[in-house]
C-alpha cells in the first residue's frame, strides 16, 4: 500500500514520536533517524517552541569575514552560508575598501508599513478622502494596540491611501506607516492593520479583504557607500572601468541585473540568516526595490570620482530586528549580534547593506577580470574530493590537482584519489 503523508495529529507528538513517523515514512535506518534528533547549538526544544512538527535543526556552515571597517569602526561580520567563495570573495573587497576608509552607512527610520485592502466601493477616491480625515483618529488606535512599541519611541506614524485599478476593479488601499523600533515589526504591524479594518469598513461601506504588511519596506532603507583607491585595486586600476561596466550592463539588462543582485544577497541574505532575521522578507523586499522603476534593475551602483578611484553606493530596504523575533531566541543568533558589537537594528542593517556592497564589488571586479571560476574552483575542488571519499591530507592533495589541472570533475577526482592511494 502506498504510504500516506496524512499523519493524523503529527503536530501533538513529541519530537521523538514525530521522527519515529518520518522513519517509517521514508524507511531511514537508525542511523539516519538519529541524524535527526542530533543538535549542536540550537536544541530542538528551543526550536520546537519556533515552528512547527519540528524534527531537528539543519545546520549550514558559519563562517567570519575579516577586514570589514563600517563608519570607522573594525567590524567580524559572521555570515551563514553554504556556497563556498562567498566569505573569501567579501574578505578581498573588504580588504581594498579599507583604501577608502571602509564603508560609510546611513538609514531612515524603521518605518513598516501595513496594508488594508478595501473592495467594493461606489466611490473609492471619496472613500480614499474619508479615510484620510481621520488620519489622527487611525493613528491613535494602532497605538493603542501596541502600547510598548509607543513606550519605546515608535508606534504609528502616519497614514496613506492609494486607489489601485486592478481586474476586479479599484481597491482601496490604506498604508499605515510605522515606526517598529528594532523590531522587525511584522506582528506589530499586522495586529495594527487588522484593528483598523472594521473602522475602515464602517467608513467606507466597503469589504476589508487584506490586512498585512508589504515586505516592500521602502520607508525602512539601509544605505552603505565605499570608495576604492585606485592604486588598491588588484590585479590593476584598468579594472574599474571594467567594474563600471559590469554596473551599466546590470543595471541596463534584467537578465543580468538578476544575477548582480543575486550577489548582492549572498552576503545580505547570509547574514539576515546567521542573525536571525526573515531572509524572505528581505529578498523579496530588496527585488521588489530593484524593480521600482517599473523595470528591474542593478541594485548598487559603481562610479568613478574626478580622481580615478572607484566609488560604490547601495540603498535598499532592510526590514531587520534584534527584539521579537527568532534572534531574541536563537542562541547562534544572539552570539552572532554580539560578535557583531550592534545595539540597534538599525546598526545591523546598515551592516548588512554594507555586506551587499562589497559582496557586488568582489563579484563584479573577478568578473571583470580574471573571471570567478579560478577562486569558485579551488573551492569547489575540495567539495570534489570529499564527495569522491578522500579524507584528511588527502582533500587537500586530490583539489590542489583538480584546480592545477583545471578540470575540476567527480570522474578525474576518483583517478587521482586512486593514484594516490596506490601510486
Ligand atoms: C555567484 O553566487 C554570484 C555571482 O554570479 C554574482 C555576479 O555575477 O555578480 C558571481
């Protein structure tokens, strides 16, 4: 018979109970069930308090980026992340940035915002009026549902209305605008717009569909910019025109500009994730920001200074909390924050903006120049050789032969691992 994935009252099971179930489902031996219940930081009675039906952790590699000076100050940025060259690539552009005196960040208010889609409606630019009268009135109720948000210096800050056409015909579509502090804020923001429906409806005569926030944080910008001297450049100064290049083709061609940005978040989105923070919220934030314009577009720009040196800026949304969310729980999450020496969520997102900046520079400096597969390879190589069974020295031995040969390949992987063993 074939097995069913309905497992009748999964979630009430101990951890214990539910493995045993995966066991059986996907016949793991022993062994590969224990895997499950194995952790290392995060126990699994912590994790199992996070989210739901837990049957383990899943750990990814944590490594540290050296080099990095953020508004003056010496920063280790922790990254999580499992492709390899990531670390080193941000490392080397870190290295060359400090020519210019590392980066320099800046960020507006942690301002959320929160929507509330209203349909049905005979007359939605009156509508859109009516409900910007009471902008005080809708104020003051979001605040009351977040009393300490207020205590703490933020809470509801302002109020919009948007008349959207859509196929179903025009929406109305309140904002509400609010300062979450160094919460992330989703929950603040979300218990906010749903309060305010009936409100809205009363108003209106209309129906309140919708009531989230929008993961298009453009009231809550992190901004990084760095300049490198142009004799800092490796392998040489004639690379910047490449880079600039690199840039103007990005930001010309969404094909391309998918792939630069792809880097830009591999440092982002490795330190979202090694902090705690909703690496979701914050890629689908950073794209959507990339296509504001109504075409998608390189997200950090490359320009030259009138005395040759390469300057990179980098403004996007970085919707990241230190308070209220799994960073609060996750013990890696909480060292990392304090490995990272940030008070603020603030501080950490301007952080995180400057990963993204070098992280492009790196990217875009090997592209124009020696091409990213030399560095990519070394690495790669050792993953090679550990997948075709070479251990201890070995690894070593088996991918400095690959990348020698440049034929970084699972078949001449085994080939040389067999030579070694019987030479
Ligand atoms: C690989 O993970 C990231 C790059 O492709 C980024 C880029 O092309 O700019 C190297």
């Amino acid at each position: 018979m074939e097995k069913s994935s309905r497992i009748p009252g999964l979630h009430k099971m101990t951890i214990e109970e539910r493995i045993e179930a995966v066991k059986a489902f996907a016949d793991l031996s022993s062994d590969e069930a224990a895997l499950l219940g194995r952790c290392s930081v995060l126990d699994l009675n912590t994790a199992d308090r996070m989210i739901e039906n837990v049957i383990g952790t899943f750990e990814i590699p944590l490594g540290v980026v050296p080099n990095m000076v953020v508004n003056s100050r010496e920063v280790l940025v922790p990254l999580a992340v499992e492709e390899s060259s990531v670390i080193a690539a941000l490392a080397n552009a870190a290295k060359m940035v400090r020519s210019g005196g590392g980066f320099f960040t800046s960020s507006s208010a942690p301002i959320m915002i929160a929507q509330i889609q209203t349909v049905d409606i005979a007359d939605p630019f009156a509508a859109k009026v009516k409900i910007l009268e009471r902008r005080e009135e809708i104020i003051l109720k979001a605040n009351e549902q977040d009393p300490i948000l207020v205590k703490l210096g933020g809470g509801c800050r302002d109020i919009e209305v948007r008349v959207v056409d859509t196929v179903k015909g025009p929406m109305v579509i309140t904002h509400i605008l609010v300062d979450t502090r160094d919460a992330m804020g989703a929950n603040a923001v979300n218990t906010m717009a749903e309060a305010l429906a009936p409100s809205i409806e009363e108003w209106t005569g209309g129906k309140v569909f919708l009531r989230i926030l929008s993961n298009l944080a453009d009231r809550r910008i992190a901004r990084a910019r760095c300049l490198v001297k142009k004799d800092a450049i490796s392998p040489g100064p004639e690379v910047i025109d490449g880079i600039i290049n690199a840039w103007a083709f990005a930001d010309a061609d969404p094909y391309r500009a998918a792939t630069n940005n792809k880097g830009i978040m591999n440092g982002i989105s490795s330190l979202v994730l090694a902090t705690g923070n909703d690496y979701r919220a914050i890629e689908a934030g950073a794209h959507a920001y990339a296509a504001r314009t109504g075409k998608y577009r390189a997200l950090a720009q490359w320009e030259k200074d009138s005395d040759g040196n390469l300057v990179g800026s980098l403004e996007l949304p970085l919707a990241m909390g230190l308070v209220g969310g799994a960073t609060a729980i996750h013990p890696m999450a909480k060292l990392i924050v304090k490995v990272l020496g940030v008070k603020t969520a603030t501080e950490l997102a301007e952080i995180t903006a400057a990963v993204g900046l070098g992280q492009n520079l790196s990217a875009l400096r090997a592209l124009s120049s020696e091409g990213i597969q030399k560095g990519h390879m070394t690495l790669h190589a050792k993953n090679i050789a550990v997948m075709v069974g070479a251990e201890g020295d070995e690894i070593e031995l088996v991918a400095k032969k690959l990348a020698e040969e440049g034929k970084v390949r699972v078949d001449r992987a085994e080939e040389i691992l067999k030579q070694l063993r019987n030479p």
